[in-house]
C-alpha cells in the first residue's frame, strides 16, 4: 500500500495556487501636469483588481471586463500621509492629488521598494524645458535580480538531484538506464 504522504511534495506544488485563486493587485494611474509657476500636480489614483465586489456588471456575453474594488488598505495609508485624505470614486477608485516642487514623493510601493521622481526645468533665452524622470518602484537591479533567479533554480536543483539519488535505480552505464 502506497503511503499518502509520498504524494505530499506535489500537493504542497499547488498548494499556493489553492489559498489564492484571486491574485488581488493594485493598480496605479499617475498623470502630471505642469503649473505655470514652475510646479508640478501630481494625480495619482488607486484601485484594486483580481477579486471581490465588481464595479462593472456582468455584460450579455460574460463576466465584468475588470474586478474593480478599493485599494489595500495599506496603499491608501501611505498616499495619504502623502496627500491627505483621497476622493473615492463610485467606482471604487481612489484620487489623491498634490503640488510639488523639482522633487517628487516618493508615494508608489511595491513590497519594501518605492519610486523616486525628479522634475526638472531647464531656463535660457529661448524659453523653457521641463525633463520628468521617475524610476518605478520594484527590483530594478538586474544584476540582483539575475542572482536571485540563479539561487532559487539551484535550490530547485539540488533538491531534484537528491531525490533522482535517492528513488533511481543504481545503474553504472547510461545504457542500462535506458534499459529501465
């Protein structure tokens, strides 16, 4: 008789899948615009997808185009010590707006990782130029990135080659191998 908990490694595969079948993310538009004094406003407006109550009914031909539902909780306390107190739409999307100088806040995260945004306005006698530059929270080192990659497919690897030792059958040729 086959013990169940020989299965017990594939299960704890899907596992995962099984606790969140939603993938709850939020989602974020940001517009800016230009003020004559040389400012910026700053929109940036918050929402929701992958589950719960949707914004949009179903349609003749099938479900809601998007599951739209109010931000994490955790993403509305940061944009308002930023902001202050956001408007909430009646479609379940939250509006923050602010004005800034040539530094931007830093208002959008992703796990432990935040934006960093700078306008700048270039004066001379022909006029004026103004360069926005953002860079986008997230893992944006990619030589970090690759080695993290790397670690975790040698993890899956040693652990795959312990169990191909441990359940093979001893054979000393590839031929014989073959043979089984």
């Amino acid at each position: 008789m086959e013990s169940p908990l020989r299965r017990a490694p594939l299960l704890l595969l899907f596992l995962p899948a099984l606790m969140a079948p939603d993938c709850l993310q939020d989602r974020f538009e940001v517009v800016m615009e230009s003020m004559p004094d040389g400012r910026t406003r700053r929109t940036v407006t918050v929402w929701m997808t992958g589950g719960g109550e949707s914004s949009t009914p179903p349609t003749a031909t099938g479900p809601a185009a998007e599951d739209i539902t109010t931000a994490g909780e955790q993403t509305v306390t940061r944009l308002e010590a930023v902001y202050g107190p956001g408007q909430r739409a009646a479609d379940n999307r939250t509006t923050f707006t602010g004005v800034f100088g040539q530094n931007l806040p830093a208002d959008l995260f992703v796990a432990s990782y935040s934006n960093s945004g700078r306008v700048v306005t270039l004066r001379s006698a022909l006029g004026e130029s103004r360069m926005y530059v953002e860079r986008m929270p997230g893992r944006t080192n990619m030589l970090e990135l690759a080695d993290s990659i790397q670690k975790a497919v040698d993890v899956l690897f040693r652990g795959l080659s312990a169990y191909v030792a441990k359940h093979a059958p001893a054979r000393s040729t590839p031929e014989q191998v073959a043979d089984v």
